[in-house]
C-alpha cells in the first residue's frame, strides 16, 4: 500500500514539474459523509458488542489531486481535476481484525477563480461538476481459519457537485500555494454492495441510493512561468 | 505578510482542526445512545432469542426469556454419547463465512472443515457419480411460481429425477412439491454471506450456546409455555399454560412460523390480517435427522435420490473421529411419512432398506445403532426451517415481520428479509434488528 501511494506521489509531481504553469497538485486531508454508510457501521457495533475495539467510521483521509488548467479561446478558463482519497477503517481486535478500505476517484470540470471580494484579491472560489466513483473493500486478519471468500469487494458511483475556496499565496521563484477548502456533494449516489462490506448483510439497511458529503482542506501546488 | 493574509490563514487553520477534532470524536460516538428504558419479554430460547438477550443485557435492558421446552436451543441440539463425538442435533453447517456467525468462527477460535465433499446420484436403481442430465436449472432470472417437482417437469425431466430434485428441495427444508422455483430464486438474490458450507469440529451449538446462552442463563424461565399474549394496553402481558403472568413493555415473539401458524399464542387484540395471512403464506414442512452408526464405511459422502430419504450425509466430515456416522437428512413429505411410522424402529428399518438397496445389504450388515431426531414431533418446532412456498410473494417476509402496535416485535429465521431466512446467522440478523428497533422506541 505504502509504495502503491509513493508511486502515485511520484506521478503527479513529476507531471506537475514537466508543465508546471499548466497543472497544480494538490494534497490535504479529507472527511467524507455518509450517513446510510455511518448507520451500517454503526448497526456492525451495537450488533456485535463482543467486539472490544469497534469498526471505526468511515471519515478520516487524506487525498491527492491533480489539476490540468485549460483555457479555450475567448471562453472562460476552466481545470479538469482528477482526484483520488483514501480512507479506512481498522478494528484491531486480538483474534480478530476487520480492515475496511475506501477508495475514491473523482473527475470533474471546474470553473478557475471567481474573486470572493474584489478582483486581484488572493481569496476566491470556484465551483464544478463531475463523476465519483469508488471502491470499498473489507479485509480480515490473513491468518484467519476462514478467509476464503475474503476480501469483500464492492463498487459505487454517482454524479459530483464541488465548490472551493481558496487563497492564493505567490512564494519567491513563482511558486504558488493555495491553502484550499472544498465541500463536494454526491447525491443519488449509488453503491449497493457497500452494506455487504460494512455489514455483511444485503438489504437489511433501507437503500442502495444515498447522498455522500465530502470536505478536503489541504494545499494546492503550482508554478508561474 | 499582510494582517488580513495572516488573519485568513489562522481563521483557515483553527477550522481544518475543529474539523479533524469533530470527525475524530465522532467515531466512536456510535448510536449507543440509549433511548428504550423499559423491559422486554423474548418468547422462544432459540438461536434469535439468545442474542436479543445477550445484546439487551449488553444494553442494560432488563429481559426476561421465556422457553416453551425443558431447554435452551431451539432448532440448534447436541447429542453426546452416541458417537466418539458430540453430534450436532439441529443446524450443523455454517452456510458461507462472511455472516456474524463466520465472526464468532474468528472471536471464538472455533474449528471448522470446508465440507466441500462429492455426491453419487442413486439413479433408477443404480449409483452414479454424475447425472444424465444436468438439475442446475433453479438459478435462473424471471422463473415462474411453479413448485420444483412442476418446474423441473416443465423443462423436460424425467419422473425418475424426481427423487433428485427433491433432494435439492430438501436442502430449503421443504417438499419439491410446495418449495416455489421464483421465490427461492427472487430471496436468494440478497445472499450475501458467502459460498462454502462449513462444519464443526465441536458443535455448531456450542459456538452459540457455550458463549450467549451462559451469558443469558439466568435469565431464562423454561417450560413457559406461552399462550395469550394481551397487548390492549400500554403494558404487554404475557401468559403461560401453566398460568403463570408476566407483564413488559415490549415483547419480542421468536417462536418458530408454525407455531405462529398454528395460534397456539392467542392474541389480544387479534393480530392484523395482513400479518396472519402473511404468516400462512411462509412455509415449513417436516424435517428428521436420523444418526445412524456402521461398523464399516461402505458409502460415499453424500448419497443423492433415495426415495425414502433424498439426501444421506457422512457426519464425519470436520470431525475427530473413527467412527462410522451416516445421517439421513429427511425432509418435506418423505419426513412427513416416515413420522407417521410413529416408531424409531420403523423409520431405521424403512432407511436401512434403502441403504441396503444402494449398498447390497451392507447397511444391515454393519449397522450398530441410530437417534430419531425428528423435529415435526417436537412440540413447540413442528418442522425444520421456513421456505419460499409457491404463492408467497415478495412483500410476504416483511409483513411476517412488521413490529404490532410498537410492542410486539418479530424474529427468528423466518422473518429474514435479506436472504438469511433458514439460518443460524440469519436467525441471528433478526435479533439484532429487532433489538434495534426496540431500542428505538420511546
């Protein structure tokens, strides 16, 4: 996992040095809403009381992103970002250890820089559209006497609503960092095979539709030529 | 910097982490917040109603259990003595891993076999390895509500597959002439638990009994044989044939389908008709397991098609043992004939006949000793487990389960909705949804 996560590390700052004025990475932390997720973790722990350590929420990240700044002719610039959060779940109980691990994958179009208060003011925000998509999986201890049917897999996927703010800060040699917040918004989002992985039930939990809410704080990277 | 560049920065700063401090608090903050503050009654000491206990103990909600029989277990039952091993008399496999009953497997380091052995097919006369014709034609999309006997005549099967398709009925615990190609199918659709069927090295009832019913003991009342149960008013009163009263805010009725069928609980008010016809639409027909110990190991693992008993299973497998231990696994109408016999002997005789047959007399030859276990004569089971009968429909499990009035409230394996019904695990499901909702409950 840890090379898996220095490799794409590796990619997305090399490409953003290749063509710096043209892409942004950025990275931070991430805290995603669920509430149909929240509810079936937290049926998994009252139900299992035997549980010492209980399944955690499914909340805390991190992501990466990475960011191709586009400007059509006589239109309004805009940036396809491609972003990628992880989160996961341990129960580190002594016999036995329940992972859950959520990956997500998002590609939007969204608007550059609309000035919060006046033009040339570093604060601005922006907004976008695009796809989420994600892959939950739930593992249990390797030497446990029964894993064959181990791990769990399920995917999801809906539309993306995003809105960011930021504050570009220009540093000496024309390096930018934009401490950013956005607040992303999945309705209709669709994963029926989530409550498998996070209960092991399928339809004791009432829909495979639910909204997902996710809120990354973190920095943005990028060069002026 | 300027001061509004570093008033931003640390306005921005502070909130990304009350943000982090929220999220992290929030994650075990869980729903363990507790709302119900009454008492509950559970009616049945089966594998459902031993869970809701242990998990309204782990709540701190005072519970009574109320056992109809002389003790705890329901359709899960240990035999001792019989054999060099102690025998699962009841539910024996764990169906798939992925339940919360593969987790006990885990927590409680519990041994377990794959029971991943091959079958022969007695078949006009004769046992064969494999079929003329293939009988995989149940897992399908878009089957209609035609009984299996009916569906597999309508694709072409033979009478004589008859015998085989029954021993695939028998695996739902029903007759092939009542179990519902569609509904089976449409119920399966939820399964999610998993393919391996897995046995015990000990007993499957251990595992459950040994680690909740201890934990519950004391709180179960046996031989309360409920019959009326008055819910007109705020409290629930609850009375046994031996005329004894008890009284709770909530009552939680395990009991299995065909008792609830069969209105040996009277209510009051009269439940809603919805709720008794949904109850008449599930089905469970007869079931017997007969235990029968050889000097010698003549036959396979899984004998297919008998017409006395469609399915024989070595009991062996996932055990420690030397000893020889076929189990008949009878089902639907051909436990309901054998039953009738009303004598063990009669039913030995009738299953050795049919081994002898199989076997050229070796059944007779090495035979040392057989247990009846027939649960149509249990008085307070009447059957094996529920089934899709034809002409339920898919509303039919979840009517069966609706909670009354906000105080009775429904569990056991057949009031699964999500395609658990039938087993342990999914008896297990009900409890804790029901306790949930219990908890819900001001």
């Amino acid at each position: 996992m840890k090379n898996r996560c220095f490799f794409v590390l590796s990619c997305f700052f090399i490409s953003a040095y290749a063509s710096a004025q043209n892409y942004r990475i950025g990275l931070g932390y991430s805290f995603l809403n669920n509430s149909q997720w929240n509810q079936t973790i937290q049926l998994y722990n009252d139900s299992r009381p035997f549980l010492e350590e209980k399944q955690p929420l499914l909340q805390n990240g991190f992501f990466l992103s990475f960011d191709r700044m586009l400007k059509i002719e006589n239109k309004h610039p805009f940036a396809l970002s491609l972003a990628y959060s992880f989160f996961n779940s341990k129960a580190d109980n002594v016999v036995y250890v329940s992972k859950i691990n959520l990956h997500t994958l998002s590609f939007s179009f969204n608007s550059t820089k609309y000035y919060l208060i006046h033009k040339n003011t570093p604060l601005t925000f922006s907004f976008g559209a695009g796809m989420l998509s994600n892959y939950l999986e739930r593992r249990i201890n390797p030497n446990a006497t029964i894993n064959e049917d181990y791990p769990i897999r399920s995917l999801g996927f809906g539309p993306l609503l995003n809105l960011n703010f930021s504050y570009d800060i220009t540093l000496n040699k024309g390096v930018k960092i934009t401490p950013f917040v956005q607040v992303s918004f999945a309705p209709y989002y669709y994963s029926p095979g989530a409550e498998k992985c996070l209960n092991l039930t399928q339809g004791m939990m009432e829909e495979s539709w639910n909204n997902t809410l996710n809120i990354q704080a973190g920095l943005r990277f990028s060069c002026i030529k | 910097m300027s001061d509004s560049r570093r008033k931003f920065l640390k306005t921005a700063g502070l909130g990304s982490l009350a943000l982090f401090f929220l999220s992290s608090c929030k994650k075990l903050g869980l729903s363990s917040k507790k709302k119900f503050k009454g008492n509950v009654i559970i009616i049945g000491g089966g594998a459902a109603g031993i869970y809701a206990g242990y998990l309204l103990k782990e709540l701190g909600i005072e519970f009574t259990i109320l056992e109809a029989s002389d003790k705890m277990g329901g359709r899960m039952g240990k035999l001792t003595g019989f054999s060099d091993y102690p025998i699962d008399l009841g539910a024996q496999w764990m169906h798939g891993n992925q339940s919360i009953v593969g987790e006990f497997v885990e927590l409680f380091q519990a041994d377990v076999a794959l029971d991943d052995t091959e079958s022969m097919y007695w078949f006009e006369n004769e046992l064969i390895p494999t079929l003329p014709k293939s009988v995989d034609i149940f897992d399908k999309e878009g089957l209609p509500d035609l009984s299996f006997a009916d569906f597999a005549m309508q694709k072409g099967l033979s009478p004589s597959y008859l015998p085989i398709i029954e021993s695939l009925a028998g695996d739902y615990g029903a007759d092939a002439s009542d179990l519902s190609a569609r509904w089976v199918y449409e119920e399966e659709q939820n399964w999610s638990s998993g393919d391996g069927d897995y046995k015990f090295k000990e007993t499957f009832y251990d595992l459950i009994f040994s680690h909740f019913g201890a934990q519950v003991a004391n709180n179960v009342t046996v031989n309360s044989i409920v019959n009326t149960i008055d819910y007109s008013s705020d409290k629930v009163l609850v009375s046994t044939n031996s005329g004894q009263q008890f009284s709770a805010d909530k009552v939680l009725i395990t009991v299995p389908i065909t008792i609830l069928q069969s209105n040996d609980i009277s209510f009051v008010p009269t439940l809603p008709v919805k709720k008794t016809t949904a109850f008449s639409e599930i089905g469970m027909g007869a079931g017997m397991k007969v235990f029968m110990k050889f000097s010698t190991r003549f036959y396979a693992d899984n004998i297919i098609g008998g017409a006395v008993c469609a399915a024989y299973f070595n009991d062996a497998i996932g055990k420690n043992t030397t000893d020889n231990v076929l189990i008949a696994f009878v089902m639907g109408q051909q436990a309901e004939a054998l039953s009738a016999m009303n004598s063990d002997q009669a039913i030995i005789n009738a299953l050795l006949a049919e081994l002898d047959a199989m076997h050229n007399g070796q059944a007779s030859a090495t035979f040392l000793g057989a247990f009846v276990q027939d649960y149509l004569k249990a008085p307070f089971i009447r059957g094996a487990y529920s089934y899709s009968k034809v002409g339920m429909n898919k509303n039919t499990r979840a009517i069966a389960a609706e909670s009354v009035n906000s105080c009775l409230f429904f569990g056991g394996e057949a009031m699964n909705l999500n395609g658990h019904h039938q087993t342990v695990h999914g008896a297990i499901e009900t409890a804790y949804r029901e306790v949930m909702k219990i908890m819900k409950e001001v």
